[in-house]
C-alpha cells in the first residue's frame, strides 16, 4: 500500500534503490542535498544539481522540467552521510516571464518508488505561496534504517536562502551556478501542460499507460507508459509516460522463480526485476559553440541502465513535441481571436466605417495577426530543430525492441538473454511537425490487448474501396507485431497461438508458419476456434486459482511457464456465443497471468453482436495497418497520427530474425 504522507508524518523504507518522481504543473529544477547527522551540508561536493548531477550514490536530471526521476542507491551513500534532502525550484525562464512563485502553479506531487515502480510513499506539497524552492522530501537514516518525511519547508528567496537556511558557506555561489547550469542545459523551451487536478496526477497514474489512447476507448490512458512521461504514461509513460509514478507490475506479486519451471518448482507471474545496479554516469554532450544549444546526446535521461535512458528520452521528446505544438496553437487561437476582436470594435463604431479607416484598421489588424503568428511558428521552429537533432541521434542508439525495422541493429540481432522494458509499436508525428517521427513504446509484459482495425479508417482515400486489402494489411501488420515481440523475449519465453477461421490469412501468415515459431499450424473452422479458446481459457482458470491460493508450484507437470499472445484473424468469423464470451474472459483476465490478445476485425462487422462487444473494444489499443489521427496524448488532447512499423519493400529482416528465434527455440539457447 503506497503511503500517502502530509507534511511532517513519516514512513518506513524497505528498499535501498529507489527512485523518486517529481511531476508539477510548471518546469522544476530538482536538487538532492547530502547531510550529516546534525542535517549540515559541509559543501557543494555534497549536493547533486544540474551541474553536478550525479554524487556517490545520487542522479538528478540535467534540466528543468515538469517531471524528473532522482535515482537513489542509499547503499551507496557514506556512512557520514545520514540524510538526503530533495529540493525544487522554479528556474528563471531563458526567453520571458514565468511562474514567479509556486503559489501560482498546481501543487508538485513527490513520490518514492521502488525500482519496478511501485510507489512506497507519496506526497502532494499544498499551501505554498511566495515560495520559489521548497525541500519536499527528506530521506534519514535512524537506527540504521531508513525513513522517508514529508518536509514541505518553501522559501521565497530560491535556492539561495534555502542553502544559506542549511548552513551552506557557499549559498550564493551554488545557487547562481545551478541557475547558470539549467540556462547551459538541454532543456527545450516549450510550454508546460495545464495544471493537473490533485487526483488527476500522472505521475499517480503510472507510466505504463501508452501515451495515447483512442478517443472511443473510455478515458484511456497515456501510452502503456506515457511519458509516462507516461513516460509517457501508452502510459505509460517514461519508466510512464508517456507518461504519461513507474510502471505496476503487470501479475500478481509473490509468485516464485519462472526458472525453476523446468525442474518442477515454483513458476514466477511477476515482471522480471530491472538490474539494480547503480546508474552509470550519462553521457557527456560535446561542447556547444557560444551562443549555440548543447547538442543533444543519446541516453542523457535519468535511469538505471541505458535502456531506461532511451525509453525516458524518447518519451520526453514525445511529451515535449506535445506541449511545444500546444503552445503553437495557443499563440495562433490567440492571434486570431486578437484580430478578430479588433476588427469588431472597429466596425461597431460608424466612424470607423468613412473612408479608408476601415480598410486600413483591417489591414492594421491582420499584420498584428500575421506578426504573432510569426513570432509563435519562430519558437516552435526553435524547438522542433532541437527535436530533429535528439531524434537523429537517439534514433541509430536505439535497441532492437525500440527501433524501426530499417535500422542496421537488427542485422546483429540475437536472441536477448532477457525481457525489454518496452516495445515499439510504430511512430507517432503531428501536422505541425510532419518531419519528426517519435517511437510509440509500449511497456512490457503486455498489460491490455491489442486490436488491428481492418475496416476502413477516415485516412483512407476514397479511392481505396478494397476491403480484402485492407484486411491483408491489418493482418500484415499484426504478424509483425507478434514477429517483433518474439523476438524481444528469451527463447522459449513466448508462445503464438493464431485463429484463422476461414484460411483467409494463410498468404499473410507465412512468415510465421514457413519459420516455425509457432506452437501449432493456424486453428481452422469453429472446432479450432473451440479448441484454442478452451485450452487458454483453462490455462487462465489454472494460474489464477495457483496464485489465489498461494499454491503457484502446485501447476500440472509440464506446465508451460511462458507468455502467450493469441492473434485471432478476421473476427467474429467463426465465433459463436460461447466463443465470444470466451474471447471477452480472455481480454479482461489473461494479461494478469501472461495470456495476451491480438486481434484483428472491423469493428462494423461485429454490429450484429449489438452491445455485447462494446467492453471487449474498449479494453483493446486500437491500432491501424495505415496512418490514420486516431490517437491522443494525455496532456494537451492532440490528435496524433499514428504509423504503423512497416517492413521495407524486399528487406528479409523478418524472415531472418524469426529464423533466428525458431533456431534459439529448438536448441534451447539465446
């Protein structure tokens, strides 16, 4: 249960290596203050800031920004070392007036978390004012273990009272040179998001959600992972989300070793355990030339590993393509309402009317207009040139699971040795930006299914009648997903089912069957349906009665430990009542004990179901075999459109990776 503190109350902390999350409604400057036991700081050496961003056993984030993860290892701290303070400030904005006082944003959220994200304690920091920094949490050791208090504790003068208030010799001169380091830093200058309820909070939501959701689809969340950002999170979010707190484990916890499957032990439903090793230091960025940006670096987010840096960059380009283009399109709702505005209050008045004033009052009037419009598409030029340079470098710095199929990573692609924490499912891009594709990452293991839209979507021309194409592209595009998560897991650790009722797609499956990888030939007719559905129906029934009475080693022999993903083709051919209701079980109960759905059906033809389909819908992330606006992010609403990961024309790259995994599945061996 996460503790949800209030200033003052404290709260016991059971893990060493944790994470701490900062999310508030305006860009942030973290800091983490090392103390004795008395609290003193004796010098700068003992204060991580965006300068200094990393101290023995700490990480901060190089930039100011609405969300930041602090890393903490307190086994590796000192042993003088018995208190870590985290600080926030507001940065003085580079290019204009910001927030002056925390008092005019949304109360910053502060959460613990541990390295798999689940929270330990959280606190929302209410009843600031003036205040510019504020200590939100400290971190104290007593009687060798150690606490976590909410502070709370705001000063109007910044940084530089606080330090002064910590006995910091050096106050000033810390201060002015961490102002001096988020002025120097990578940080991009685009708009924060709007403020955020209290229960709202994305950090709160976790980062697993994907950072966009189809607007059908209840209230969604940010992909599984935003930003979440979630990270994110499509959640969510950075490890969020987007991004849309870190991503929940996706099974039940105290579930034993999945490697002891093959000797008769207990077999493990939780998500494999990130290596909790202490972070190495980032990248460095090579030296700007005056007056210039800093070049981007690939991996210079906060995380444990580089993995995580990429998946946290990638969903901060994302969020902060987001909140730029937000930011575009309010300077020009605003230069339009301006002039219109003005030119109704010149033409209320008769006077206005005589002559050439008219004329000349519009004319007046549309270059205010144009000269805003100008200014807003210069600063998001600014930024998009920014985000064109992260892009070219992080994009060739990607690993196989998050990287487009024509990336030369794949041509030394061996089976990994263990899971990814995401998944890329396509790009995303904006009409503002149509040049910058940003990677849509899906946490894994899968923690809600997935639906191929093979009817026609409003980013069809109306030229493209054919819907036995499109059904042969949305089953294309579903085989490479399967192709690309079979790839990313240990040989042996995923199993394909599929259901082709009708033979449709058996040109389309080929790379699935010719290669081998699958557990079984295509299930046919309604007695394969059957078959398949009733198998992994009784294998959810199994594993949920194990876990429910902690008897998860009491599985029949030979119990096979993997994931399993079922792509069904051209639903609901095929699907009587009792087949559908199963299909529906399987959805909503599967992914908490690793059963994972793929489908693949136009939402049009299962009408004749009436509402019964509506639950299984909504619960699947609705994606496209073609580009279409169909999805959100969960901070400014943009309509992004989404592409699909399209192989390209005569690559092998398919065929030769999933030989390569029915090699590794037969020898047993990554």
């Amino acid at each position: 249960m996460t503790a949800e503190l209030v200033r003052g109350q404290n709260h016991p902390l059971s893990q060493s290596r944790l994470e701490i999350r900062v999310s508030a409604g305006t860009p942030v400057v973290t800091v983490a203050a090392l103390g004795d036991e008395d609290g003193r700081i004796h010098g700068t050496e003992w204060v991580a800031h965006p300068g200094a961003p990393t101290r023995p056993g700490l990480e901060v984030s190089r930039q100011a920004a609405a969300d930041h993860r602090l890393a903490v290892d307190l086994d590796a701290l000192a042993d003088t070392v018995h208190r870590v303070g985290v600080l926030l400030a507001l940065p003085a904005p580079a290019d204009g007036p910001g927030p002056a006082r925390f008092g005019a944003v949304a109360a910053p959220f502060v959460a613990v978390t541990g390295l798999d994200g689940t929270e330990a304690a959280s606190y929302t920091i209410t009843g600031l004012e003036a205040e510019t920094a504020v200590i939100a949490l400290e971190l104290y050791r007593r009687q060798g273990a150690w606490k976590v208090r909410a502070v709370g504790q705001g000063y109007a003068g910044g940084l530089a009272e606080l330090f002064t208030d910590q006995a910091l010799p050096q106050a000033r001169q810390l201060a002015d040179s961490i102002e001096e380091a988020v002025t120097r830093s990578l940080a991009r200058s685009v708009q924060a998001p709007p403020p955020r309820p209290s229960d709202g909070d994305r950090s709160r939501r976790t980062a697993t959600a994907t950072p966009a959701h189809h607007p059908d689809q209840g209230t969604g969340t940010a992909p599984q992972g935003a930003p979440g950002p979630v990270p994110p999170a499509y959640g969510g979010g950075p490890a969020g989300p987007p991004g849309q707190g870190g991503p929940q484990p996706a099974y039940p916890s105290g579930a034993a070793d999945p490697s002891a499957a093959a000797t008769g032990g207990p077999i493990d439903y939780s998500h494999p355990r990130r290596q909790s090793a202490a972070p190495p230091p980032p990248p460095t960025a090579p030296p700007a030339p005056p007056g210039q940006p800093a070049r981007p670096v690939a991996g210079d987010a906060t995380g444990w590993s580089m993995e995580e840096r990429l998946y946290n960059q990638v969903w901060g380009m994302f969020e902060d393509l987001a909140r730029t283009t937000a930011a575009y399109r309010s300077a020009v709702d605003f230069a339009e309402s301006r002039m219109d505005k003005e030119l109704e209050q010149t033409l209320s008045d008769p006077r206005g009317r005589i002559g050439g004033r008219a004329d000349a009052a519009r004319e007046a009037a549309r270059a205010r207009q144009a000269q805003l419009v100008d200014r807003a598409r210069e600063a998001l030029d600014r930024d998009l040139a920014q985000l064109v340079a992260e892009a070219e470098v992080v994009e060739p710095a990607l690993p196989p699971a998050y990287a487009r199929w024509d990336n030369p990573v794949w041509h030394a692609y061996r089976v990994p040795m263990e899971i990814p924490m995401a998944l890329r499912l396509g790009d995303l891009r904006l009409p503002e930006a149509d040049g910058i594709r940003i990677p849509m990452l899906l946490r894994l293991p899968l923690e809600r299914g997935l639906w191929i839209d093979s009817g026609r979507t409003d980013a069809l021309d109306e030229s493209f009648t054919d819907t036995h194409d499109m059904r042969r592209l949305a089953l294309e595009t579903a085989v490479t997903h399967a192709a690309r998560l079979l790839a990313v897991y240990p040989a042996g650790e995923f199993t394909v089912h599929v259901v082709d009722p009708a033979g449709s797609g058996a040109g389309s499956l080929l790379p699935l069957t010719h290669s081998g990888v699958l557990a079984a030939p295509p299930a046919r007719g309604a007695a394969g349906v059957a078959d398949v559905l009733g198998r992994l129906t009784q294998r959810v029934d199994l594993v949920q009665m194990a876990l429910r009475g902690g008897a998860a080693d009491a599985l029949p022999p030979g119990f096979d430990p993997s994931q399993q993903l079922l792509v069904v083709n051209d639903f609901p051919h095929g699907f009587d009542d009792r087949a559908v209701n199963q299909l529906r079980y399987l959805a909503d109960e599967g992914p908490s004990v690793g059963v994972h759905l793929m489908l693949v059906a136009d939402r049009e033809e299962s009408a004749g179901y009436g509402p019964l389909l509506d639950p299984l819908w909504r619960s699947l992330l609705r994606l496209t075999p073609v580009a279409d606006s169909h999805l959100a992010d969960p901070w400014v609403g943009h309509a992004w459109t989404y592409e699909p990961p399209l192989v390209p024309p005569g690559s092998q790259v398919l065929q030769q990776v999933l030989t390569r995994v029915a090699e590794a599945r037969r020898t047993g061996r990554s």
